[in-house]
C-alpha cells in the first residue's frame, strides 16, 4: 500500500476507534443553549476555524425540510454526530439519532476539499430522501476522507448516479469513503441506466473501504445494485471486517437484497446491468478474511439481483495494455443471489484475476439461516436465468460463477470452496471460465459440490446435449485437483477438452457420464474415485480408478469410517495443500495400509483430510493396492 494512502488509512481507523478532543464544538438546535440554529451556519462557522478538529453537536428529534449543506474547503476536520438531548449534553444519549430529512428536495451534504486532504465525520445521524442529480444525500470530491459510523444510516435518497453516496466523481484528487460501526446505507436508488450505484457510486477518483456495515435493499437502473465502482481508476473496493471482541462478534460487510437493471426487461446481452450487490469496472475488489483466522464470514452477499452478475461483477479490458484487475475474496458467502442471464453469484469479463477462498478452521455460521453452518468460503442456493424464453439459444447460464475472460490474460483460482444448491435454467450448473493459450487459467482444489444443477441442454464447439457441472472452454490443462463431487442434478459433470483430476472424488450416480464430450487428456496419477468411467485412464482397473462408495457424508465433506478415500494418494506429479478446512494435508490413520506405501505420501481423496483414529473406529483393513481399495 502507498504510504500516502496508508497514512489517510490508519488515520481514519484511529477517529474510528475513539472521538477525538474537539478543539471546537458548535451545537445545533432550537434551544437557548444551542450557538447555531442551522447544521449550515455550524458548519460554516467549523470550516473557517483552522484550530480543528471540531464537533458538530445536533439535538435529536427530525429535521423537516432540510435543505442541505455544503462544506467546502474546511480548515480542519469536523464531525457531525446526532442523538443529543439539548445543546448542553456533551455525548449522544444511547441509541438517539438526529434524521434530516430532506423530504426529497435537496441533496443533505456537498462536500469538498481541493487543497489538503480534510475529513467529514458523520455519527448517530439519519440522512433521510435526499435528492440530486449525483449523490442523492452526500456529494465529496476532491482530497476529502467520508467516514460513516455508529448510527450513521443514509436512506430512501435518489440520484441519476449514486442514490445514497456520490464520491470521487470529479477528476483529480482522490476521495475515500469509510463505513463503520454499522452504518447502513438501504433502500437508495440510482436512475441512469448506463451507470448506476444505487447506494454508493464511486468514481474513477474514489475508493470504499468497509469493515462493519449493511449496504442493503438499494436499486439502480443501471449497473451496481448496492455500489457501482467506475473506472478505470487506481484501487476501488477494500473489505477489511474489524476484530471479534467482548459482546461483539466482530465486523461484517453485509451487502444484500440489492438490484441491478431494476425495472428493466430481461434480454439476451451479458454487457447490461452488471453487478446487483457490486459491480467494478476496471476496478479492483479486495476482501480480507476476518482477523486471527475467526471462523466467521467478513462478506455476506445475499439475495441481490441483476441482468449478470447477481451478486458481483468485475468488468475490465481484455488487451494486453489493460492492467490486471484484482477481485480476492476470502471468507465470503455468496446465498440466493440471482442473475436474469449469466453468472447467478458472480460474473467476470476480460483481464481479471479472480482468487477465492478462505482462511479460517472451521466451518462458518452462516448469519442468513440460524442454526445452519457452510464453509467459510460458499456458494449456496445461487441461480442464473440464461435468459431463459429470450435468448434463440440455450446459454450457459453459470448458477455460480461466469467468467469469460477468453480474450486476455484472466484467472478463476478457487481454494476451500463450497458449492451447494446453485441452478441454471442454461446448460451450465455452476463454473463456467477458460483455460487458454491467449492467458486465461482455471485453478480448482480443495471444493465441495453438490446440489447444482443445470436445467437444459445446450450445444458447445465440443458437442451437443451439454448439461454439466461445470464448463472449462481452452486446449490448457485445467487442475481440478482433490475435491470432493457429489450428488448434483446434472447429466455430465464436466465439458472441457482437458483436465487433471489427481486426488478428486466424483461420486455423482445420477449424472449418467464424466465427460459431456471426449477430452483430449485426463490425468489422475491413479488417485481417483469415481461414479462412472468414461473417458477416465484406467478405468475398471480397481488399482488405478476406485469404484466404490465413498461413504462421504454431504454436509460436512468428511469421510464416514470405512471410506475407500482415506489414505488413498500418494504425491506423484502433485502434493496437496491444506484441505477445506485447513487442515494439515497429510493425516495417516493407523491401521490403515497405505495404499501407496509410507514413503509416497498418504492422503486422503476429495476436499477432507480425516486427521483421527476414532472417527475410523481404531482399526481398518484396506486391501492391497494390487486387488483394490479397503472396503467396508
């Protein structure tokens, strides 16, 4: 990280953590006590007043009518904090906001700093039904930190570009936005339907840094349901989730229930409204796991809505003079999220490097469903439309991610994963990407899938009648290594013309073959298990492809005592890393003969490691390599 942007960074993070001493407070109010009737004329008299930082003091209750705000060029940083019950109270009394509504005509805050970086501080504070052409409640440009906290909520506000908050909108300088503490930015609205953000829009002089807040039921006509980050421009959107402490579980960025090309029909074109929770084009998405390695989710993205793209989109060029765009997500669950056309979770066009994965060990509550647990890293319940009834075609659809980036250098790097319940009314249930020789790579280890499904039979260069798990275009190998495929509503598994399977078990009965066509090559290093054979070196040979049973229970990934899939690898051409759960990826189970020996290496098929002698009851039997797998 720059210096610069590091030393604005820890800076806004230390206002967060404690209110500073104001050098000057100016409260806001009707009574005798109040120095300023208006937020304006406080804010006015704050700016000139180079002695800062300084506090805003506002009374609780509603202001009707408000008519907005402008602070521009301020000599010191201030804070706007609400919730006080006269002009006398020094902290806001708990649980109290102050609500300017703005009842639709007048945008709450304009804020701008060209010189030196200043920064606006909002707390206990409701921006209610602003309107503007840009920025429905805030507007800021320039050298300016935006910073919302503890019972900040901007609501019900409009704008052609960002309904809720415009920032960095105006060339030059470089503005930041922090949300914190639980501040809520809901129910804004973007109407320009070739740009968007209908909570926040960031433009290419912006950035947004989240670690505790909801960004949620927010529309926009356009791109970017929840945030639309324009570009192209340097960084874009930064997740960082604050730390568990005591009564506190810890931060969370909860972007849901947003739209993207809301109010516009369904057509076929992967090009229109991109993006219902988020969507960057050329613009980076960083999203940092929770700090210690907590067992916990620092992004939920869930039931938002778009053309492509239902929870997030990533858009870049695909020539080799664009910049390689970074989207890292770790430890997030993507849930219900629907996309009218391609890529129901997550949608990728062009030079993006796309890392997915986690960094906990265990499995994550999953804050959505009381009482249930997913991987810390999951894909659940998510679907694509396939512009299904308006395309001439069947597409693929793509119920979790779509990433087309054929074009240019691009790459899907899946670790840790869970896939679960995805759908497709197109021919492709959940990973649709390339492989290729122009730069695009597919990375997949360590995943779980079950449950997803693709609904109709579609046609590729390959072949015909295509309805798989997964399709994998490109003449480069894909590594599909040690993970774990169940039960999934699906007639092949995968449509690729190459792929390494070492360490993988495919255990689908109900998809009828392995291949929706023949691949050109299939390497497993015989350590595999799987339902069918087809297209598989070595098939019906017990010592080189297992046929039996993993006995692998669907909820937790792990191997049920007497499975063929414990101890069963060795690391010829591979060695494994850490298993879904993060695991030390080298268990041995007394008793247990080592199928290749061990000196080979001793792991165990698919995403789990089994790491205990009693979960195998402390005795097992497996055959001799030379007749076939231990079986129960």
């Amino acid at each position: 990280m720059p210096a610069p942007i590091a030393r604005r960074l820890f800076g806004a993070l230390a206002l967060l953590a404690a209110m500073p001493a104001p050098a000057a407070v100016y409260t806001v109010g009707g009574g005798v006590d109040c120095s300023h009737a208006t937020v304006q004329a406080a804010l006015a008299a704050a700016a000139g007043n180079p002695a800062g930082p300084h506090t805003l003091r506002l009374t609780s209750g509603t202001v009707p009518n408000f008519a907005g705000a402008t602070l521009s060029n301020p000599q010191a940083d201030i804070s706007v904090v609400g919730g006080h019950a006269s002009c006398s109270a020094a902290t806001p009394t708990p649980g109290q906001t102050t609500t300017l509504d703005a009842n639709n005509g007048n945008r709450h805050f304009t804020f701008t700093s060209t010189a030196v970086v200043r920064r606006l501080r909002l707390r206990n504070l409701v921006l209610d039904r602003g309107s503007a052409d840009i920025g429905g409640a805030i507007r800021a440009d320039g050298q300016v930190d935006l910073t919302l906290e503890f019972e900040a909520e901007i609501r019900r506000s409009s704008a052609g570009r960002g309904g809720g908050i415009a920032i960095g909108v105006t060339p030059g300088g470089s503005a930041f936005l922090f949300l914190d503490g639980g501040a809520q930015i809901r129910q804004n609205t973007a109407t320009d339907s070739a740009a968007g953000g209908g909570g926040i829009y960031a433009g290419a002089s912006g950035r947004v840094f989240i670690s505790h807040a909801a960004i949620t039921q927010n529309n926009a006509a356009g791109h970017g349901g929840g945030i639309h980050l324009a570009g192209p421009g340097t960084g874009g959107l930064s997740i960082t989730p604050s730390p568990a402490g005591p009564g506190f579980t810890g931060g969370l960025a909860d972007i849901s229930n947003n739209r993207a090309h809301f109010g516009q029909p369904v057509t076929d074109s992967t090009a229109l409204g991109r993006g219902g929770g988020v969507y960057a084009d050329r613009r980076e998405v960083r999203v940092e796991p929770p700090p210690g390695g907590e067992n916990r989710h620092g992004l939920q993205m869930v039931g938002n809505r778009a053309l492509n793209g239902g929870g997030l989109a990533v858009a870049n060029g695909a020539g080799a003079g664009d910049p390689e765009m970074l989207a890292t997500l770790s430890g997030t669950l993507f849930g219900l999220n629907e996309a009218g056309h391609s890529g129901g979770a997550v949608f990728g066009t062009g030079r993006v490097l796309f890392g997915i994965g986690h960094a906990a060990d265990a499995p994550c509550p999953a804050f959505w469903l009381f009482g249930f647990t997913y991987g810390c890293s999951a894909f659940v319940g998510n679907h694509a439309g396939a512009a299904d009834g308006i395309a001439s075609v069947v597409r693929p659809g793509a119920g979790a991610i779509y990433a087309a980036g054929a074009l240019g250098e691009s790459r899907l790097t899946i670790n840790r994963t869970e896939f679960r319940g995805n759908t497709s009314d197109g021919s492709i249930a959940a990973l649709f990407a390339f492989s290729d020789t122009l730069g695009a790579r597919v990375l997949v280890e360590r995943s779980g899938f079950t449950g997803n499904e693709a609904r109709a039979a579609g046609s590729f260069a390959g072949g015909a009648g295509v309805r798989a798990l997964a399709y994998f275009g490109g003449s480069v190998e894909v590594p599909f290594r040690y993970n774990t495929v169940l039960a999934n509503p699906v007639q092949q598994l995968f449509a690729t013309d190459r792929i390494n399977l070492q360490g993988s078990v495919l255990w689908s009965p109900g998809s009828t073959s392995n291949f929706a066509w023949a691949p050109q090559a299939v390497v497993h290093n015989d350590c595999l298990l799987a339902s069918a054979g087809d297209h598989l070196p070595g098939a019906g040979d017990p010592t080189r492809v297992f046929t039996v049973d993993p006995r692998i229970d669907a909820a937790s990934w792990r191997p049920r005592s007497g499975s063929a899939a414990i101890d069963a690898c060795d690391e010829l051409g591979y060695a494994p890393d850490e298993d879904l759960f993060r695991r030390a990826p080298f268990a041995d189970l007394p008793g247990v003969p080592d199928r290749f020996g061990a000196a080979s290496g001793r792991h165990d098929l698919g995403a789990y490691e089994v790491g205990d002698v009693l979960h195998y009851g402390g005795f097992g039997d497996r055959q001799p390599a030379s007749v076939g797998p231990y079986r129960p």
